[in-house]
C-alpha cells in the first residue's frame, strides 16, 4: 500500500450519492487512502505531497469486476485446451490478464471459481506482478451432475480431491450435507476468500440446463453455516428461478447470472439484501464469437435460448431495485480480459440503466460482492485509494470505458500502477 502523500488536482469528481461530477476537485492521498475529497478551494496541498496535475480528467473509483475467471485459457474448449497445454502456461497467461485489468482501470476482481487467480492473488499482494486487487473462490464446490461436473469426463478427473490431473477452472464434487461441510473447508484451507457453489445448471454444462436445481435447500444451508464460521459468505452460481430461492434462503449473498429470475425471486432478493451479479456479457459474446472459440454446438443452442430472458429477467430486478452489480464472466481468450467494461456498456443498453447508475453498479455495489463495502467503491474520506482518471466522460459516453487509452491514470491503494496523463 502506498505510503506518500499525492494530490490528485484539477479533477471532476464523480460521486455516487449526487450520482454527477464535483467539478473542480481535488483529492488528498494519504498512507494508502484517501484522506480529503472536495472542491480545490476546500483541500489544502502539504508541502511535502507530490501533485499531479488530472487536467479537468473525470475522476471514479476504482472499477471491479464482480465475477469472472482468470483461467490463462484462450479458447472456448474446455477439453483440448486443458490436455494440451501445460499447466504454467495458463498461470504465464493469467499474468498477461491481470495486467490487462488493471490497465483497463480495473484495481477489483472477484474471481468466481479457478485455480490461477487463488495463486497469483499473493504474487500480486507481494508486488510481484501488476494487476488489480483479487478475491478468489478458488476449488467452486458442485453435486454430481451439477455445473462444476464435467460430465464428459470420468469423475476422478474432475473433482480436485481425487485428480492428480489439473485444469484451471478445477471444482470439487459433493453430494449430501457432510460432504458439502467437507468440500466448503477444503475450499477453505486452499485459501480461498469465499465459497462458490453451483446452485443450479447452466448453459455451458452439457447434460444439464439452467432451470435445473442441484445443490438441495439443507446443503445450501450446510456450506453457508461453514462459511460464516470462517468468516466468510458464499457466491452462487444460479440460473433457475428454484435454485435461486433456495440460494436466497440458504443464506447465500451473491447471486450469479439469475437468468430465471422472476419477481418472486427479484422480491427475495431485495428482502435478504443478496447482491445480483447477471454477468450479460459472456452470452453476448459468446452469440458473437462462439463458434470462433471452440463453444461446442450444445453450449450455443443455450446461449441462444435464454439470453432474451436473460435481459428481461434483469431489467425487471432494476426496475423492482435489486442490487446488481457488473461482472462479465470472462475467461480471456475470445472472451478478453481487459475489454470488461462491456458490462457497464450493457448495463446501459440493456438494462436501461444511466451511465453513472452503471458505474456505481460497477464501484459501490460491486464492492459487496468482494466483501469490501465501506473500504472500495467510492471517493470519500477513509477509503482505499482506488482511482482512475479518465479523459472522457463516461457519464455522457459510457462506451469510452471500454477504450484503454481514455484510462489515463490508475491507482490501486495508494500506489500509481499506470500514469499516461503527460502523454
């Protein structure tokens, strides 16, 4: 964490309860946080600070993205790729990816499930490599038969207990309460930040299809009391409307993908105070790109299935004010990392929300989802120095996240990781 003191001056400042720009801003960072926000007149500069100049830049938090997977993978097949190619290679590539991120002014993820990003988490932390803050589930826990079971495969290569053959998004299979209880502290002792379950099936899962329930109501409930023991909460991956009732119920506080989510579950949702992550951006691609990145035929036939629902499912949660937040559900690849401001662009376009109601679904809400409310997410006295400065508005444009080079300057906790503003 940065130890100087830095003033951010002449810069717009967004803030997410006016939801506009402080116009005329300067920020004071200080011990790795932001320590003053206001107008110029009302900050003053130490002497000892170092001052740069943001040119009337727009100032935002640091962005996150809520749920994806840094896997080092760069296609769609996720069986020759994993045969094929060695194990180092995914985590030399997952290296790549980190650095994209934060370049792209992404200091948060939230990584739902894989092995890479569990262990570049404290090569970033150390300073070894560049790349945004990371909070890993690592080994995601499924049911036989469930999202995580790769059906094709015998299931010794699958559950990571058992398999001495690795892959990058490897899970673990459990079936019954004390199984689950076992896998949730498994999970746990392989570092991971929460626990990702499968609620439900999915549409990259063969044999399988979203509306099925898996995990029961009483394992639900299993893995959650194992994870509040340890003091942490639980991530689910959950399609249909019955797995999302019973995530809801279980205790669970994120809720992925929610295709099927109607307004009894919309309703639940909003009384448990769960945090809705619906991920549009992996099926958007993968009608663009699919065939391109190896998806198998089954795999599109289900991408195109549910993505009207997808959309119409989630613009009624915003309309009934469920909290969602911005993840993509990238894999890198076809699916890039780096480019995943697209969520906020169809946060936009899709969901009908403003460009400074997507940013704050990308900052603020999105900072639940890595258990760091209150620490990340806004420009305010006392949190975490994440910020970037961008040369257009995004509040008018909201398409300009997506270009890197209006991305002018990051800092991640007090420390500039990339400054192009004299460029």
């Amino acid at each position: 964490m940065g130890n100087k003191k830095i003033v951010l001056d002449n810069v717009r400042i967004f803030s997410s309860e006016k939801m506009s720009l402080i116009e005329n801003g300067r920020i004071l960072v200080e011990g790795g946080k932001i320590s003053e926000v206001g107008t110029r007149g009302s900050v003053d500069v130490p002497s000892d600070a170092l001052s740069l100049d943001g040119m009337g830049r727009v100032a935002l938090p640091g962005l996150i993205d809520a749920h994806l997977h840094v896997t080092g993978m760069r296609t769609g097949d996720n069986v020759k790729e994993p045969l094929l190619t060695p194990m180092g290679v995914f985590f030399a590539r997952g290296v790549k990816d980190l650095e994209s991120l934060v370049m792209a002014g992404f200091t948060t993820i939230v990584d739902a499930g894989g092995i890479v990003s569990l262990h570049l988490r404290d090569a970033v932390n150390e300073g070894t490599i560049v790349g945004p803050r990371v909070f890993a589930a690592g080994f995601s826990l499924s049911p036989t038969f469930g999202h995580g079971d790769v059906h094709y495969m015998p299931i010794e290569y699958v559950d990571a207990r058992t398999s001495k053959f690795m892959k990058p998004l490897k899970g673990l299979i459990c079936d019954g309460e004390a199984e689950c209880r076992k896998a949730a502290r498994y999970s746990l002792r392989e570092g991971a930040d929460f626990i990702k379950v499968m609620a439900t099936g999915g549409v990259l899962s063969q044999r399988d299809r979203p509306d099925y329930r898996q995990f029961t109501l009483e394992e639900l409930k299993a893995i959650v009391d194992e994870a509040r023991a340890a003091k942490r909460f639980v991530h689910a991956h959950a399609q249909g409307k019955e797995g999302i009732v019973n995530a809801l119920n279980a205790g669970v506080k994120v809720i992925a993908h929610a295709i099927y989510m109607d307004e009894e579950a919309a309703e639940l949702a909003k009384e448990k105070d769960a945090v809705v992550v619906p991920t549009l951006s992996i099926v958007h691609k993968i009608l663009e790109v699919g065939p391109k990145a190896g998806i198998p035929e089954w795999g599109l036939k289900k991408s195109e299935e549910v993505y009207k629902d997808h959309v119409e499912n989630a613009r009624k949660a915003k309309r009934l004010g469920v909290k969602l937040a911005t993840g993509t559900d990238f894999l890198g690849g076809f699916f890039p990392h780096g480019e995943n401001a697209l969520e906020l662009k169809l946060f936009v376009e899709k969901l009908g929300m403003s460009p400074a109601e997507a940013i704050k679904s990308a900052t603020e809400t999105a900072a639940e989802v890595a258990g760091m409310k209150g620490s990340i997410g806004r420009l305010e006295r006392g949190m975490l120095a994440d910020i970037i400065l961008v040369k257009e508005n995004p509040l008018l444009n909201i398409d300009s996240l997506l270009n890197v080079k209006n991305v002018e300057l990051v800092m991640k906790g007090g420390e500039i990781v990339k400054n192009n503003l004299s460029q």
